[in-house]
C-alpha cells in the first residue's frame, strides 16, 4: 500500500479495510507511510491499529510525530505505549521532546520508571549507556535448562531479545551468557553453569559507541552487555541499534571530512536554515584561512609579473597537493575510526606515506615535466621548477595528511576533522611557497 | 594473551597451558593471535585447537594463512574442516584461494557440494548470492510447535542461526517465516501455519549487498531470505555478515569519494607498490584536468599582469568553490547510498541546494568584501569583482556538486566519484572564467 492508496480508503471512509491492509504490513513500513501524514489523520489511524502494532508502529515514527501523538493521546493510551515501549526507544524519544511533554511522559510513569529514566538520560550522547536497553533475560547459575525455558516463556515477551541471555549473581555481577540455541539444543536437566560462556565481552557505559560498533563487526555478536563502574550488569545494547550506529557514525564522519557541522536530519527533511547553517562556517573559517596562500602570492607579486607564465601551474599544483593529502588523510581518518590504525602505527603510517609519496610524486613530475617540455614548451627552467615543486608537495602533503588525523586521535579530537578541506588549505600554502622557492632559485629571480 | 606471552610459552614449550588458555578464548580473537605467525607455528597452535574452536578460528583467518593451512593439511583433516564451515565462509576461502588448493578442495568435496560451490561462485561480487550462506533451518507448514522444535534439536547445530526459521512448500517456494521466540513462547501443538508471518520481506540473489544492508539497517532484521528468478528459496544472509558489508561499503565510498580506486586490503598490510597503484592514476587524471584550468589563466595573462592583485584571491576562490562543491555532493553520494535519496527527487535537491548556496553565497561574499575594503585595502572593483565571484561560484559549485552525483546514480555509474577531487576541478575551471569576466567588466579592461 502506498500514501496515494492510503488517502484513497481514507477518502472513503474504509476504515476496517484499512486496518487489515496495514495489520499485515510490518511496522516500519506502516510508521513510513504515516508519518508524512497530518496529526489528525495520523492520529485517526494510529488508534485502529492492533495494540501491538500501534506500540512498534509507534517506535518508529519521527520524533515530531511522536511528539503530537503523546499530546493529542490520552493518559491511559500513553501508559499502554510506555509499558510496551522498549526501553532505549523510550529514551530516544524523551531526548527529542519537549519539556511539557516529556513532563506528561513522567507523570505517567511510576517511581522506579521515573529514577532509571533519569539515570539513561544523564548518559553522554555517544555512549554505550545512551543506546542500550534493560529488557533482557536474567538467568541463574544454579537454573537447570527446564527452569530457564520455563522462565524465558513467562518473561520473554517483553524481553528485547531472548536468544542472547545473562546469568548474574545476587549484586547483579555478570558471571555467564547462555545462548537460547544451546538452551534448546541442550538437555533438560544441564545446569545453567555448565552451560553458560564465562569469558564475557562486554563494554562499559561510558564507552563510545562507536568503539562498541566495531566490536558488533569484529566478532558478530547479536548482542553485547553493558556493565557500570562496579562490574554490576546495568543494560544490553542489541545489534539492531549498533546498526543503526555504523550508519550514522560513517554518515558523520562523511560530513565532518567535507567541512560540515555533522546532523542526524535527513537531507530532504532537513530546512534550508538548517542546511546553511551545518555548512556556512566551516565555509568562513577555510575562505579565511585560504587569505594566508593569497598573502603569500602578494609576497612574490614581482616573480609573478616577471614571469606570468608561472601563474598558470598554480591550480594545478594546489589541486595535486589538495588531492595527494586528501588521499593519505581519508584512508588514516577510516582506519582509526573503524580501529584498524591507532596512534602507536605513526612511524609505520609515516614511512609507509613517504614511500608512497615519493612514488606518486615522482611519476606526477615525470609526466607533467614532458607536458610542460612537450606541449607547453615553456622553456627548462619553468619545467623544472614545476615538476620539482611537484615531487615535494605531493611528499608534503601525504605526510601532513597522514600525520594530523593521527595528532588528533592523541589530543582526543575527532580525527575527521583533519580531511580533505582543512589540509587542502595548509597544504596550498606550503605548495605556494615551494614553488616560489624554486622559481626563485632555477630563474635565478 | 598476547603474541609476546604466546611466542614465550611456545619456546618453553607449554602445549597443554597454551591450549587450555586459547579454549577460552573468542575465536576471533585466537584467529588474530595465531595470523602474524610462521606458518609451521601456526599449523602447530592450531593443531592443538579443540575441533570446534579450530574450524571457527579458521573461518577468521586472513586467505594467506587459509592457504597454507589448506596446503599443508591432510585430506581427512580438510574434510573435517570442510564439513563443520559455514557455506559462506568456504564460498569467501575460494574465491581468494589459489587455483591448486581450489582443486585441494573440490577433490575433497561430493558432488552435490561441487555443484553448489560453482553455483555460487557464480553470482556477481557484489550481489546478495556471493553473501548469502545455505544453513538455515527449513520447517513445513503443517508441523505444530513441537515437531519444529524437535527438528531444530536435530538439525540447529549445523546451521548459521536457528532464531529464523524458513516455511518453504515442496517446491522450495517461500511460504513463511517464524522467529524461535515464538516457537519457544508458543504452545507444543500450535500449527507452523497459525504461528508464521506470511508478509516476507526478502531479496533476490542478483540484488546489490548495499541495498540489502539498507533493508537490515531500516528494519532491524537478524537474517534475510534470499530466492532466486523462480522465487525458490536458495540462501539466507546473516546481521553479521551484513554488518562487514555495511562497513565496506562505507569504506569503498570513502577511498573512491577522495580519489582512490576501492581496496578492502588493510592499511597496515597493505603493500606500499598496491597503495600506490591505487592513487596514482587518479592523481595523474586530476592533475591533467586541472591543466585546462592553468589554460583558462594563460588566456587571461594580459589582464592579470595589468592587475596584478587578480592573482592573490585566485587560491581563496578556488578553494572555496571546491568546498562549496564538496559539501553538497559529499551529502548526495551519503543520501544516495543509505538509500535516503534517489533519482527522482532531483528537482527537490536542485531547489534545496539552490536556496542554500544563495544564503550561503551571501554571507561568505559579505564577509570577504568588508575584509577586501577595510583590510585589504584594494579598492572598490578588486573588492565587487571578487565578493560577485564568490557568490556565482558558491551557487555554481552547489548545483554542480549536488546534480553529478545524480547524474551518475541515473547513468548506473558510481556516485561516489562525483565527489570533491572531481567536482573541484571541474568548478575551479568555472571559476577563474566568472573571475575573469567579472574582472574585465567591472576594471574596464
């Protein structure tokens, strides 16, 4: 069913036809469909829908449709919602509301809702404590497999995932995992302590996600637990939200390496404003930082009138440079982040980029020097001086561009930073002074 | 353990501690342990191994460790190898493995095994066929709950997950599927046809892998089935394998977005003559694209020596166009990717970028002319021409950078390589002649 069709049966009025279309289709679709509608109609729909759907449907709206649906709702549907809402993405709503909102959500909760809501909420954005869940199954080490199965079935339901589950002892210290296959495959009367996995991974609230994600892709786990300070087991974080992370962080890092405030908005959601502002002053900041190459030029004026044709290499050899130092930057700024590089690989990195570097940079000379000698014909002198220039600022460049991302990784910054635009601009003004230098020199000015 | 720790108990030579100690390790871990050593080491180590861990930790070897193991095992030990990997990781050994030890293991494999190797060798790198794997749990529809579950006792260990089971007919055709939640949550003699979703989400074999991890990431899905032309189910992919393809998918975009033919080769391990070839041509390409822009400046040589203050805003020019450009196709290439985007809403992105690029435009060319006036100090021509460039060039920039990578997604090309190095070039030409034209009208010259 698509929104056309939708508005159709709305149109007319089949409203029972309606539900039974959307009661088989799965809840992201149903949320998608939805969504772009207008609160009332939304709000008419939503309410056909069969509870259980309702709540996933729910879960998966934007935040501003969740939004006017907590405030159009009454307190007896917004407590069905809350209990059957999984935690994390009750937390995720919460953190995008209002405050008059958010104020309805914790009237309708009891105590202990009100003070764990409280707790996720004061988690750091990127942490695995901002993206993991409580609904998860606690086991005994003294269950055998009957008793677990027996209280997967009564609990299970509400459980964000059963097939991942965790032994604790009496202070909540994670002791074992027991997975639901070796639960089913397992006799009845094995005991959970024979059964269970004793060497844990797990990742601690604090942690960023985006370290937790590389641990989903290192070893494929469906699940991961998250444990405080105190050892004490305190959520999960399930693979359909690490996901969800891999994306964003990787959407991130796309914006922050192209100059961009990174945003979670969807481009075609997003506001012009909004848009224009992610991007205007990282513009600013580098049309400032590019007067420095301009000041420079100012500074060898008398080179360049003397010999005009020198100018015509300067795109060029500020585009190579900007290119050759974006290269080495992407690859270093991609392998920290998804933790193939760290900071103690500097003297590999460095070796390996100034090998590569004189590599590139010799075979760009080369081919540029026959150009300049072959079809430009300007002359040895201006040749040699572009070519050399060449060499050195590709060697220059992959070095500073490999070099910053990692001197940010050590002083705690985001490494993506250190991209293509920022060292495009260091770079040009080292370009810009070489070339000078060496004209300087081989035309004898 | 680590490699120094290990390295000094096989000196000592303490097998039985070094078994004891790697048994309780992840094998993903032990896989990374025992990858850097010799190969007659590791043969050693691994022969130690219990066979369950040995064939996991053999999944996550690197394909030069695979090898030699394959080269330098027995055919029984192969066999037993064979028989416990998942069909997937086989079909990823073959494919890297050398053309003698493809035969090693064929020759070890029955005929139907055969059968199915060459079949899925067959479907393209990156369809959903290359990563799709074969042990999933098949049920009928007129079992109840218990015989399901009896049968997965049976058969569940052989298979890559047991948490989705497959309802297929007699001829294969998909019917439906049903998660052992709800097995285990449902009553013994519950049909299969009462308890299974019969609105299947699924792809086809030729489907492309980014577009299957898009569904895993919107839907949350822990497998996916695979059918083929004739809607017969022929394979299931896994979250974890689609979490390495979403992973490399992003890092593809990542190196071809900065000018690097893709490599799924690491960093560290990679060899510096294999990182060269993989920039060099594309800085040779761009470096002769930008000779047109050095054309453009030698046409306007006359104008520049009569002013030669021209020259210093030339960089600052150049490289804001290109960041201007960057932005706007960085958040295309992403859109298109994660499938936020698509073709159609081409007008809708032209319109968007339009409005921000005037906005845009505005501030940076404001900015620029108060500092060309107050700092500066170039007069009032120098100061228009250079503000009026910024704008046309931000506007041009954003339109260009935003519709290639369209364009290219409408021509099946790769967005990806609609991105800054390319659209830089093309907009630095663009700009020097708006530059120019400005200058000769605006200085009368």
């Amino acid at each position: 069913m698509n929104e056309v069709k939708l508005l159709e049966m709305i149109e007319k009025k089949e409203y029972v036809k309606i539900k039974e279309r959307l009661s088989q289709m799965n809840e992201v679709d149903v949320a998608d469909l939805l969504d772009p509608l207008d609160e009332n109609t939304t709000l008419l729909i939503f309410r056909m829908l069969p509870k259980d759907l309702a709540v996933g449907v729910f879960a998966h709206f934007s935040s501003e449709q969740q939004s006017s649906i907590v405030n159009s709702i009454t307190d007896k549907e917004l407590t069905h919602i809350l209990d059957e809402l999984f935690f994390d993405d009750m937390i995720d709503m919460i953190e995008e509301m209002p405050a008059n909102l958010v104020d309805k959500i914790l009237k309708n909760s009891n105590t202990e809702e009100r003070n764990l809501i409280n707790q996720f909420l004061k988690y750091p954005v990127d942490s695995a404590g901002s993206i993991m869940t409580i609904e998860y199954v606690v086991l005994k080490k003294h269950m055998i497999v009957g008793e677990a199965l027996a209280h997967i079935r009564k609990t299970g339901l509400n459980k964000e995932t059963i097939y991942t589950c965790y032994v604790v002892n009496d202070k909540r210290i994670l002791e074992g995992i027991v997975s639901l296959r070796n639960l089913v495959i397992a006799d009845e009367d094995t005991k959970i302590s024979d059964l269970m996995e004793e060497d844990i991974i797990y990742v601690h609230t604090h942690d960023d996600r985006e370290s937790v994600g590389n641990l989903f892709i290192k070893y494929g786990f469906m699940a991961l637990p998250v444990v405080d300070k105190e050892n004490r087991l305190t959520g999960i974080i399930t693979f359909d939200d690490i996901l969800d992370v891999i994306e964003q962080e990787a959407t991130e890092d796309f914006q922050i390496m192209a100059a961009m405030a990174p945003s979670e908005e969807k481009y075609l959601d997003a506001s012009v404003m909004s848009l224009a502002k992610q991007r205007v002053p990282w513009l600013l900041l580098l049309m400032v930082g590019a007067t420095i190459t301009g000041g420079i030029i100012t500074r060898f004026e008398g080179l360049l009138s003397s010999v005009v044709v020198l100018t015509a290499f300067i795109p060029m050899l500020m585009d190579t440079g900007g290119n050759s130092g974006n290269q080495s930057s992407t690859l270093i700024i991609r392998g920290l982040a998804i933790g193939e590089i760290s900071f103690k690989d500097k003297w590999k990195v460095f070796w390996k980029e100034f090998r590569i570097s004189i590599i590139s940079g010799i075979i760009l000379a080369s081919v540029n020097f026959l150009k300049n000698i072959l079809i430009d014909r300007v002359g040895l002198s201006v040749s040699l001086t572009v070519s050399l220039t060449l060499i050195v600022t590709v060697v220059l460049a992959k070095l500073i561009g490999s070099m910053l991302p990692l001197g940010a990784k050590k002083l705690n910054l985001d490494p993506a930073i250190m991209a293509g635009p920022l060292i495009t601009t260091i770079v040009d003004a080292i370009t810009l002074t070489v070339y000078f230098t060496f004209a300087s020199i081989l035309l004898g000015l």
